[in-house]
C-alpha cells in the first residue's frame, strides 16, 4: 500500500526555474541538454522508477538477498534481476557518460534527479547501481589509458557493476589500520590479499564481472594512510587488451543481516592472491579512492532526499484520507463523521517539515550536481576554481543533513499513521528502517562534519563557505528593496551573519584547543545545513512570483518557506549554542564514571 510517483513539477521548478538549468548547460556546451529532451528524460524515468522499479521495493524487503555458502553466489530478490535487465535496456546506465565511452553525454545534475526517482523507487536497489557510477569516476580520472578502455565501457553499457572495497574488521572511518596487501607480479599485475567487510554489491546475480576497487599496501609502503594504494580487482580477470578469462580468486564469503535495504547485497569480500591492477601512482590511493568516495557521498545524499520524499507522499495521502476527532475550532467536514487528520495543527507540523526539507534539500542537492557539471565541462579556470571550492563545501552537508533528515522525514511521516505506520502493511516502518544507514554509510554524519568544518573550512580559510556567503549577499542585495520579500531576506541576512561569526569563533578556538573542533563539528554542519536551505527558500519563494506559475503553486511556497523560516530556522540558535558550550561539558566527565 506504500506507493511512490515523481514529483515531476517540483523537480522541473527546481531545475530549470530555480536553478536555471538549460541555461547554465548551454553555457557550458551540453548540446543534448536541451529542455524537451530533458523534459522527455524525466518523464521517461519517472515511468521507469514508478512501473518497473517501485513495485520491487516491499518484495526486496520481505524477501531480501540469499547467499549460497557452498558457491559464495548471492541471489537478489524477485524482480530485481529484471528491472536491471531493463535499466540497462534504457541507456540508463550510460546516461551521464561521455560520448566517446558509449554514454549520452546528459548533465551530472539531470542524472542526480533521475537517481533520485530510482531511490526513492527502491532504494536496495539504487545501490548496485550507485558504485557503479563511483567507479566510472575514479577511472575516469585516475586510471591508465587501457585501464579506461578495458573496464570503463563494459561498466557504462551495463554489462559489468563495480564496487568500492574500504572497510575492514578492524578499521572503519579509519583507513590507516588497514592489512589487505598487495604484492607485485612479474607481468606488472598484483597480487591482492585480505578481506573486506560491508561491500555494497559486493556479489549479485545481475551480471557475470563485477569491478572491485580496492585499498591495500605494497610491502614496503609507510604505515598508516601514506601507505595505502588502489587496485583494481575484477571479479573474472581480465587482460590489458579488454579479454575476459578464468575467475579471479574472489570470494564471496558471507552477507550481513541489516535492519534495512534488505534487497540490497552488503557482503564480505575475501581476496586470495587475487589478480589486480594498481591504479594512480603507488601509496597515492587514498586521493584516487577519494574521488569516488565524495561521489557516493553525493549519491548517498540524494538517497536521504528521495527516502524522504517517498515518506511524505504516503504521509499526506494518508492524512487527508484518514477521519480522526474533528478539528479543535469546529468541525470542518460536517458531512462527514470525524474530520482528516490533515486539518490538525500538529500533523500539519509534521508535513510540513517534511515537504520544506524535501522541496529545500532537493535545491541543496542540485545546487551541488552543478558543481559537478561545471568543473567538468567549463573552459574558464576560475569558473572551475569556484565550483571546486563550492563542490568541496557542499559535500558533506549534502551528505550528512539529507540523511539526517531523511531520518527526521521518516519518523514524522509514520508518526503521522499512527500504529498503522508501525506495521508492514503501509511498508511506512520499511523506509524507516532504510533510511537509518544512510547517516552511516559512506561516512557517519560526524565524519561529515569533521570533514566541513577541519577540511573544508578552517584548513581552506572558508574558501568554500565564503563562496555560499557571497550567493546569500547578492540575493539580499538584489531584494534589499522588495517590501514583498523581507520576511525572508531580512532573518536570511541575519542567519548568513551569525554563520560567518561563528566560523570564526570556533576557528579561533579550535587553534587554542583541537578538542573545539570536535565538539563543534555536528552543531556546525546542522547549522550550515539549516542556512543553506534557508536561502534556497527564499530563492524559491522570489522564482515562483517572478515566472508565469499559478496562484496556488505560488502561495504553497510562499506558505512553506513562511513555516520553514518560522519554524525549522529557529534550530540554528540551539547548535550556536551548543557550540559555544565549548569542549569542556563534553570531556570533563571521566570515562570510568559514565556507568557509576
């Protein structure tokens, strides 16, 4: 009963009003992105995700992937094989790809769309398809000319998945512990040896080769994450002039059983002296792993908008459906024997949180998939410049508020079923429960704001939050005399502010004690996170009054941007405070005396 359509208007506005798409990609030469064609890519998906893919979703989950002890094979759940059959029969997989490779040269922010109906369609499954793409961009930028030549096409026509192989027993966000080992061959091939755990795809019964990037050292590489080096291990060999031979020594040696995303393959990968290939140059892997590392946070982002999306379809459908109490100032549905939930103030609440992080966060996302188009495409070095501090910035909060709050979308859609969002039947518990890894995989939440507020901002001296501060000032600045918008320009200017000072002040804490910086991490991305999406609402309320959309669709921004700056803005001033609380409440407790 749980059931997902394509909010096609929202992501039109989104893309081509808001953002304005087709302009920005003729700018920088995209010539298949024109907007019929676009228009047709969507409306094609958008049948793709709701027809072939969606109704997989509750299957996948009852059901869940098999593993074969005596083969190491893994069998997914009914359909799944299929619907890839049919991806692969729709140009998907090769949708984004250049020309030269077999793909159809369509825009990175187009294709973050698309990925987001097949997540929100069935997320399981989106994840064979996820690390795929992670691949083709390592490849694309790391690899050797026959490496590219050898694995890159088979990947993009679909024919092949790939994986990315990190994480060990003894080492998760900390990849400097880690013991796979690589040792050199006379033919310039390695051989690889270890395990690795939590391998996303890591086996399936959609094709016969999967492409396995994986971390490990050379016997005589330093310790820790100067000593770490990237492979690739196919799962069938394959020779440097594209030939497929006999199976590689991998293994498959057991699945996990997960909470959530049942469908999808989360499997432990042991390497017998397999045969791989270095890629880049040797204890340099971490840099190339990284490039497909920031893809699939991107990804996994998009994973926490479509989830919650998916969640707040079924929640207002069920709330303008359901007949509960009649509403406290006087029946409004006379003729009927209760009025729908929906006319209550506190599920009201709840939507409406929901639809303003969905509708906010899905601007967020785009904003950053631009970012992407123009570092590769753009001939102008400082146009590429500033999208690569940009890109660098947005990462992590994409990454880590998507997901947090698709967990926050989650709770509050099923809150709003009552006892039937606890039980399978309206499969709301299901996207809950999927929704939970996305805070965790591909980086927690806390390694995301480490990363925003060490990496990306002190150590790069706000190159990337000056950018993002410079967009707000313009757009204040242009509606500085729009009595019409101060009610958003006037507390966004505010915010931006106080954003820009508390950089500072943590910065300059932080210098006097590092711990600072940990304490003030997860608070900072929240805040940034809250910011950021308030001038997107903004942005959205002035596009929809400056273009040619009906009445009702301009007063459901205006109203949900109002909400957003009324209520979920606030939030900001409890993570500054946090912040300022310091390190000390935090550490001052003896680790001995937790459990006293």
């Amino acid at each position: 009963m749980n059931r997902y359509a394509a909010p096609m208007r929202d992501m039109k506005f989104a893309l081509f009003d808001v953002l304005e798409g087709e302009k920005l990609f003729a700018h920088l030469g995209i010539h298949n992105a024109q907007r019929d064609i676009m228009d047709a890519v969507l409306e094609e998906a958008s049948k793709f995700a709701e027809q072939i893919l969606a109704p997989t979703n509750s299957v996948g989950d009852e059901i869940g992937c098999k593993f074969d002890k005596a083969t190491g094979e893994v069998t997914t759940p009914p359909g799944f094989r299929e619907a890839y059959g049919k991806f692969v029969e729709g140009g998907w997989s090769g949708l984004t790809a250049p020309e030269d490779m077999g793909g159809q040269d369509m825009p990175e922010t187009l294709g973050v769309l698309v990925k987001e109906m097949l997540d929100a369609a069935n997320l399981a499954w989106g994840n064979y398809t996820l690390l795929s793409h992670g691949v083709v961009e390592a490849l694309k930028q790391h690899g050797e000319a026959w490496q590219k030549e050898a694995f890159l096409r088979p990947i993009l026509e679909g024919r092949w998945t790939g994986t990315m192989c990190l994480t060990e027993a003894h080492c998760g966000s900390d990849l400097g512990l880690l013991k796979t080992r690589a040792e050199p061959n006379a033919d310039d091939s390695y051989s690889i040896s270890g395990s690795k755990i939590f391998i996303t795809g890591g086996e399936q019964d959609f094709t016969d080769n999967i492409v396995h990037l994986v971390l490990a050292r050379l016997p005589d590489a330093p310790a820790g994450t100067k000593g770490i080096s990237l492979f690739i291990v196919p799962k069938l060999k394959v020779a440097r002039d594209g030939s497929v031979g006999e199976r590689n020594a991998v293994r498959c040696g057991s699945i996990e059983h997960k909470m959530g995303i049942h469908g999808s393959s989360t499997c432990v990968i042991n390497f017998d002296a397999a045969q791989g290939y270095l890629i880049a140059q040797p204890n340099k892997g971490l840099n190339a792993m990284f490039t497909m590392m920031n893809t699939a946070r991107l990804a996994v982002g998009i994973q926490g908008l479509a989830i919650s999306d998916r969640a707040f379809q079924n929640a207002l459908a069920y709330s303008r459906d359901r007949l509960q109490m009649r509403s406290l100032s006087g029946a409004k549905f006379p003729d009927k024997p209760a009025d729908p939930l929906i006319v209550h103030p506190d599920i009201r609440r709840m939507l409406l949180t929901c639809k303003s992080l969905v509708e906010g966060g899905r601007l967020l996302a785009l904003h950053a998939a631009l970012q992407v188009d123009i570092l590769e495409r753009s001939t102008d070095a400082e146009e590429r410049k500033a999208a690569d501090e940009m890109l660098g910035f947005l990462t992590p909060i994409v990454k880590g508020m998507l997901t947090e709050w698709s967990n926050e979308c989650t709770y509050h859609a099923l809150q709003c079923f009552g006892g039937h969002g606890y039980v399978r039947e309206w499969g709301m518990e299901q996207l809950a429960r999927d929704a939970r890894i996305t805070t965790i995989y591909e980086g927690t939440t806390q390694i995301q704001a480490l990363d925003l507020l060490g990496r990306k901002t002190l150590h790069l001296q706000g190159a990337g939050l000056r950018r993002f501060l410079d967009l707000i000032q313009a757009f204040c600045a242009t509606h500085a005399n729009d009595a019409t918008m101060h009610e958003f320009v006037l507390p966004l200017a505010e915010a931006a502010k106080s954003w820009g000072e508390l950089t500072m002040e943590v910065g300059r804490k932080s210098m006097a004690n590092p711990e600072e910086m940990g304490a003030s991490a997860v608070d900072y991305l929240f805040f940034s996170g809250y910011v950021a999406l308030a001038y997107w609402w903004a942005r959205s309320v002035a596009t929809a009054e400056a273009g040619s959309h009906s009445a009702d669709f301009k007063t459901m921004k205006r109203e949900t941007a109002r909400f957003y700056f009324a209520r979920i803005l606030p939030r900001t001033q409890s993570h500054a405070a946090n912040m300022r609380s310091g390190a000390a409440k935090l550490l001052a407790l003896d680790a001995a005396l937790f459990d006293s």
